[in-house]
C-alpha cells in the first residue's frame, strides 16, 4: 500500500506541475489526465486568476480555476471580463447573442476549440458562447496569433481552449447556484466518478432562464430576452495499463429565448428563437513504444444543430451537420526533436429556410468540405528556445488545393525574458447570416453590388497573421511579477463585408474579391500587460489595449465600425488567511469606436446630437464580488456594471420602418445587477 500511495502521490503531482507549466502541451489532447490518479493525496493551491505562461511557444494568457470566481461567470461569454485581449459585447438589442473580438476583429475569426476539438462553427457561433456553462470548465487558455495546424487553419487570429472538468476529478459532487436581481437564474452539477482501475466519467448539468420582461431604459423593449436552457453532458475516459485512451461523450442542449417589444404593447415586434443541438465525439490513443515516445490518436467528431427563429415577420430556419476527423502520428525522437503528421477533414451541411422581404429562399442546401495533409515539426533546446514549424495542405470545395504554413519561434536570451513570434495563413468558410445574427433585428433590405437584389454565398475568407510578444519576469516580494507587450497584425487577401453604410435602409454582402481590393483589409493591435503580489496574498493585475482596425468598402478604405479603439482593466484581489475571504475588484475603461455613417444624425431626449463627433464615448464598467469560503462551500455575492452606464437610444426606428435597426450595439443595455451564488464541492477522501 506504501508503493501504491507514493505512486498516486507522484502522479498528481506530476499533473499539478504540467497544469502550471504547460510546457509544449500534448496538442493530440489524448494523453492528459489519467484514470489510475489514486485518491491517496489531494493537492490544494492558490490560483492566480490570469496567468501568462513562460514556458508555452505561443502567448498563451490562461484564466484558471480562481479567475473563472472573481465574477458570476455564468457561461463562458461571461468570463473575459478580467481580460482586455477579449473583448465581449452583444450582436443586438433582441437575441441575447454574444460576441466577443481578439485582435480587433469578430469572433469568428477566433478558433474555438474544446479540449482541442473544434466547436462553435457554422450556426452555434451566435450563441455559443452562451451555452458553455462557466462553473463546467477548469480553465480557458487564450492564444493570439495563428497555432498549430493540426486542428485545422480556422485561427485566423488566435485560439480559446476550454478545458472541462475531468473524469479523474476527485471531486464525486459539485453544485452551483447563482440567481441575479433581474430574475436571471443559473444552476450547475457536475459529478466525477471513477469506476474501477480503468474506467471514469463526468457528469454535466445545467439550467438557466429568466422568465420576466425587464425594460429598464424604458424604450419598450427587453433588456435581455426571456429564456429557459438546459444542457447536459456526459464525458468518459477508459485507461489501459498499456497506456492505450479512449475518450468519448456526448452533448445536448435546447435553449429557447423571446425578445423583442414588451407583451404589453399592442401589436409588437418580437423576436423567438429555438436552438437544439447535440455533439457526439471520440478520441482513441495508442502508445507505439513504452514511454509513449511514439503513438497514434484518432479524433472523430459529429454535430447536429438546429435554429428555428423568427424576427418579426422575417423568419430564419436552419440546421448544421458537421463531422470531424484527424488522424494522427506523433514521434518523439529525443528531447529536442519531435514531429506530427496526420490527415484531417471537416465537412458542415446545411439546410435553410429565409424569409426577410425580398431576400427569401427554401430548403437552400449548401455543403462546405475540406480534407487534406497536414505535418509539424518541433525543435526544442531546453527553455531557451523553441522552433514550431507546420504546413497544411488541404483541398476545399470550390476553392482547390490551399497550402496554409505556420511558424513560431520562442527564445530566451537569459532566464527571465521570452521573445516569441509567429506568422502564417487562416482560412475560413463564412456563413453571412449566423456570422452577422444582428441584421435579422433591423428592417433594411439586403442587396449586393453588381448584383440585383441579394447574391447569398459563403466565401472561403483567407487571411495572413504575424505578430511577437516579449514578457519580463522579475521578482517583487520573492514572487514573480511579469511585463509583457505584444503586438499583431491580420491582413486579409479576402474577407466578407457586411457593409451597413452602402446606401440607406440597406445591408449590403460583398466579398474584398468583388471590389478588386485583396489584401487591403486589416487589423493592428498592441497590448501591453502587468501583474504582480506587492504583499502577500494580494494581486494585481493591470493591462491596457490598443486598436487600429480598418477595411475596405465600396467607398475606400474606413475605420471597422462599432470597434473600440482601446480597453484598460484593472484587477484586484486580496485573500485572507487560509482564504476564508476573498476580495475581488475590476474595473476597465471601454475605448470609443466609429458609428455607422446613419447613426451620426441621431439625437437624444434633449435634442442634442449623439454622437456628434462620430465616435462613442468611452465609458467605465466596475464589478465587486465578497467570497467567503467555508468547508467544502463558498458562499458570494457580488456586482455588475456598478456605475449604472448604459447606452442611450439603442432601438433606431420604428419597427414597422425600413430603417429600423436594433443592431448597433456598443455599450452595456443592462444596468447595475447584483447577484448572489454559492458553490459546493463534495470531495472523494
């Protein structure tokens, strides 16, 4: 028993150490956490909320365990707040939907991956967000700039990992709650359990909803739509004592949400949207030699998707049928050399219904294929440098043969600085109406130049991105403190425009081909980043953005609208001893951002002009939250959005009125809203 102890002892550790260090991670995601963790010891630490890896090739900012606290963070759109590298704000003033930018561009543009598996494409992007509960995941790694090439060339601007909690969680129970003074409600179950030696699982529940119209700048519609989710997953691990692992689960969800006009209006104008979904996937690694030097993996992958919704009298109705599959080798020929090698292919069908004035279709199918080869080479030289260099080479429907490389390289001139850098080629299938959810919520016509009427396709977008980062780790009180500054660059051979300023009362879909201006749409961010431990136990945590993004229209080249300039956040938290108490404290400044071209002449209740200049004011947002922490259950309570800001004169128009638009969305539509949850975690002795 003394052997089996110190085994499971060595083993968590050795899983403690790999979660801090996150050295070259296992990018097959196949071999991480292990069935055969005994329960002989269980490690505690104190997290800090938003670290930046030293060790990683890629600038990877991970929100651990601990950040995923600070706030209420009920679902992952809810979790960026304490990161200026995300920003996250709303589609439009009747879904509820979510988007967040990284690099100064859309969210779609960023490679969502759930412990390594691509998600949230085609129709789930809109929503997404929303439907991965914050209290399911362990952590969420940020990673700007392309990566590697073995999940495919989506990440035209970088990459956001979730990882889940695990089937090897000593964790047999875990509870959640959380209800906000808006009625909005949030409860969350997640089970770990090991069955036997070789066998564990994990179960995810979750519900939400928020039954009552809320109006409260008082414009007649809802603040935040009514709703009711559940969700519920089911996560498996099987483990060899050869080392072989198979992973499989499966997803489902239904989400129902009614926005709009208040009931009580005569006649109103509402928006209801149904989405069903449900994911199935498998991964299977096989161990080639003893130290699994050399191994092999498959991951297969299948998505089925469905959206019924309704705008008014437009209507939209969708379903999505993905599959995934990656084939893998891996060789590990010595401790500075390594290479993978694999094929891959992703395949989305689609079926769609539209009804939005004369744009109007039925039972329009449309298949979206890629398949292809794809190898990547690692070159490690302890921890002063690192070479990633990887080459894809695929075939897409419609668009031939695309060779997508991709490069980084990290290097530490002496032990407290890291320089890194990568460059390389993003392609992506749009989908122009899932990707831009807010033109359903205006009453414009949709046309395309050159065109009459409205031309519906899905683009391959095709983009280039490079950028560096250098980071200084120091000492302050004998713990590490760090200044990083980052900077990159997209720039795009070809992109999708959807243009709100082409003519009045009108969205216009275009492509940077049609306008023969490749190449002449792009994205500059800077980033500058701080933290540090003045005194024990209390953190800070300060970063500042800038933006500099631009595209190019039918009338030249302007400023991306409806993007912010710049974002600050600063984090504070302090924990008492033996962290009975935690404090923690946010505050950031939202940078201006162009308005559309029709928005300049609108006006308030005192008849002054909005925005007179044509740029949002920068507003500040605050948010408090108290923990305190008892035996196996936390207790908070906290605030949002404290300063009370919202924007002004969101509805533009009257809903039956060709320029009716609930689309521009810039700022907070909520107020203050004050919560209160609790956590209880049962743990496996």
């Amino acid at each position: 028993m003394h052997i089996k102890t110190l085994i499971g002892t060595l083993l968590v550790f050795a899983s403690v150490q790999q979660a801090f260090s996150q050295e070259l991670p296992d990018t097959t995601d196949i071999y991480r956490d292990r069935a055969d963790s005994l329960e002989a010891t269980v490690l505690v630490a104190r997290q800090r909320g938003n670290t930046l890896s030293k060790y990683t090739p890629n600038r990877v900012e991970t929100i651990t365990a601990a950040g995923l606290c600070k706030m209420a963070c009920c679902n992952l759109a809810e979790s960026f707040e304490n990161s200026a590298s995300v920003t996250v704000g709303y589609s439009d003033a009747v879904t509820g939907a979510r988007q967040i930018r990284l690099l100064g561009l859309s969210g779609i543009y960023t490679q969502m991956l759930d412990e390594n598996r691509p998600v949230m494409r085609g129709l789930a992007s809109p929503f997404g967000l929303s439907y991965v509960p914050g209290q399911w995941l362990e952590s969420i790694q940020i990673a700007k700039g392309v990566t590697s090439v073995i999940n495919g060339v989506e990440s035209l601007t970088g990459q956001i990992n979730m990882e889940h909690r695990k089937p090897t969680d000593e964790k047999p129970l875990f509870l959640n709650a959380v209800i906000m003074n808006d009625t909005k409600a949030d409860f969350n179950i997640a089970s770990s359990l090991q069955l036997g030696e070789n066998w564990s699982t994990v179960l995810l529940g979750h519900i939400s909803g928020n039954g009552m119209e809320m109006d409260q700048n008082k414009d007649g519609f809802m603040d935040d739509p009514k709703s009711l989710q559940l969700n519920f997953a089911n996560r498996w691990l099987y483990y060899s004592p050869d080392g072989t692992q198979v992973r499989f689960g499966i997803k489902a969800l239904r989400d129902a949400r009614q926005g709009g006009q208040l009931t009580s209006i005569e006649n109103p104008w509402q928006s209801g949207i149904v989405n069903t979904s449900f994911n199935a996937y498998t991964k299977v690694g096989v161990p080639l030699c003893e130290d699994n030097s050399r191994n092999i993996a498959a991951v297969l992958d299948y998505t089925y998707y469905n959206m019924d919704s309704s705008f008014g009298a437009s209507s939209y109705l969708a379903s999505q049928q993905s599959g995934f599959l990656n084939l893998l080798y891996q060789n590990e020929i010595n401790e500075n050399h390594r290479f993978t090698a694999g094929a891959g292919s992703t395949i989305d069908l689609f079926t769609e219904d539209l009804l939005k004035g004369a744009a109007a279709f039925k039972d329009l199918r449309t298949l979206q294929a890629n398949a292809g080869l794809f190898g990547e080479y690692t070159y490690k030289n302890g921890e002063v440098f690192s070479l990633i260099a990887g080459l894809r080479g695929e075939w897409y429907k419609d668009n031939g043969i695309q060779v997508s490389p991709r490069l980084t390289v990290k290097y530490s001139p002496v032990e407290d600085i890291v320089i890194r850098a990568n460059a390389g080629r993003g392609l992506r299938y749009s989908n122009p109406l899932t990707d831009n959810i807010g033109v359903f919520s205006t009453g414009k016509e949709f046309v395309t130049p050159g065109s009459e009427g409205w031309n519906y396709r899905h683009t391959l977008e095709d983009a280039w991105t490079g950028g560096g980062n250098i980071t200084w780790y120091f000492p302050i009180r004998d713990e590490k403190a760090w200044l990083s500054f980052d900077y990159f660059r997209s720039q795009f051979v070809n992109q999708a425009i959807v243009d709100y300023e082409y003519a009045p009362n009108t969205i216009a879909f275009y492509t940077l081909e049609d306008i023969n201006a490749k190449g002449k749409s792009w994205s500059d961010t800077y980033q500058l980043d701080f933290s540090c431990e003045p005194v024990e136990r209390f953190n800070i945590t300060l970063t500042g953005r800038y933006t500099d993004s631009r595209m190019m229209t039918t009338r030249g080249l302007v400023e991306r609208p409806m993007t912010s300039r710049y974002k600050a956040v600063l984090n504070l938290q302090y924990t008492s001893n033996l962290s009975k108490w935690i404090f923690d404290f946010t505050a950031s400044l939202n940078g201006s951002a162009r308005v559309y071209n029709f928005m300049e002449s609108l006006t308030g209740a005192d008849g002054a002009l909005l925005y007179p200049d044509g740029q949002t004011p920068a507003y500040p947002l605050l948010y408090f939250q108290v923990t305190r922490r008892f035996k196996g259950l936390d207790v908070y309570v906290g605030g949002e959005n404290l300063t009370n800001y919202t924007q002004k004169n969101i509805i533009i128009g009257s809903p039956s009125a060709d320029n009716f638009d609930a689309s521009c969305v810039w700022g907070p539509m909520m107020g203050t809203r004050i919560y209160a949850g609790l956590r209880f975690t049962l743990w496996k002795y």
